[in-house]
C-alpha cells in the first residue's frame, strides 16, 4: 500500500514536468496536482452539492482554470476542502450570472404593454398641451400670476397673499374661480 503524500509528491512532479515549472514550490501547481488527483472524489461530492452532475464537473473545469490562470495563492493547509470550496464559489458565481442574464421568450415580451403613449395620444397631449397655455394667457394678468404662483411654484396661499397684498381669502377665491374658469375653457376647447 502507497502513502498518500507519495501519491501527491508523483503527481505534483508529474505535473512540475508537463507545466515546466520544475520542482516548483508554486501553491497553485501544488493545487493542480491535488485536483487531478482528487478529481474522482470531489465530482460525486460536488454533484450532491450543486444537484447536478453537469454543474459540477463545469465547477471543476472552472476551477482549473482559474489555477491555470496563476492566482495568488499562499500555502494551503487542506488542499482538498480548498478545491472543494473553490469549486463551489465559482459555480455560485456562474449560477447568478446566468439568472441575471436569464432569457425570456420573445413572445412573452411582446405580449407586456408598452407604457409609452402611441403617436395618436402623443398629438393629443400636445394639442390639449397648447390649449391649456392658450387658456392661462387669456387670464387677466393678476389672475394668471396667482396662479402660476399657486400650481408652477408650489407656493402656500399665505405666501401668496402676502406677495399680491391681498387677504388669504381672497387668494384662495380667486384661485377657485380661475380654475373654474380653465375647466370651462379647456372643456369646451377639447370639444372643438
């Protein structure tokens, strides 16, 4: 019977050999002798882990890659539950790209409505758009600035009152009436 580290020390020269690394002391060559070796092992574990084969052995494939790829690694103490948990990492990564990416079916995204006004209720916004400017520049001057101070500048009543010099009654009378009188207007305006 062979002593486990032996097993190690033959892959890993195995693996110096063929990268051309030598003897090398490189942790990450160390962790690529250890996946090929304990790749029977870590397939079945992953596969439970992750529920599918398929995942697993794509986790592993990743895995050496990212080795391949000469990380920064330090000693490792437990290179087997390092690879483990690697393994697992980059199939958790690989599984929430693909869920932002998920596709949908063309036929599911044409049937959500289109919030965007078509060119007919475009125009005619536009249109009452332009009526109602109209509408406001027919107000007597005063009327027109109370309002706007009311509506576009979000004034308070009091406000107002103190800027027109009037009483916050009167203000607010004359903002009644005002929005009477555009309510007619523009009324009688959409219906021509």
């Amino acid at each position: 019977m062979t002593d486990g580290s032996e097993n190690s020390q033959t892959t890993i020269a195995k693996n110096d050999e063929r990268l051309g690394t030598g003897n090398s002391s490189d942790p990450a060559v160390r962790l690529l002798a250890v996946l090929e070796q304990e790749y029977p092992t870590l397939l079945p574990r992953l596969s439970a882990h992750l529920r599918s084969q398929e995942a697993a052995a794509d986790a592993l494939h990743d895995t050496y890659l990212k080795l391949r790829s000469g990380p920064a690694v330090s000693d490792v103490r437990q290179p087997r539950a390092y690879l483990y948990r690697m393994a697992i990492n980059l199939a958790l990564n690989s599984m929430r790209r693909a869920a932002r990416t998920a596709s949908v079916d063309k036929a599911e995204l044409e049937a959500v409505p289109d919030a965007a006004p078509d060119p007919e209720r475009a125009a005619l916004a536009s249109r009452e758009m332009e009526h109602a400017i109209a509408a406001l520049h027919q107000l007597p001057p005063k009327s027109r600035a109370i309002f706007l101070a009311r509506w576009r500048d979000e004034k308070a009543n009091e406000e107002i009152a103190v800027a027109f010099g009037m009483h916050k009654r009167s203000v607010q009378k004359d903002l009644a009436r005002t929005e009477l009188h555009l309510r007619r207007l523009l009324g009688r305006m959409r219906h021509e």
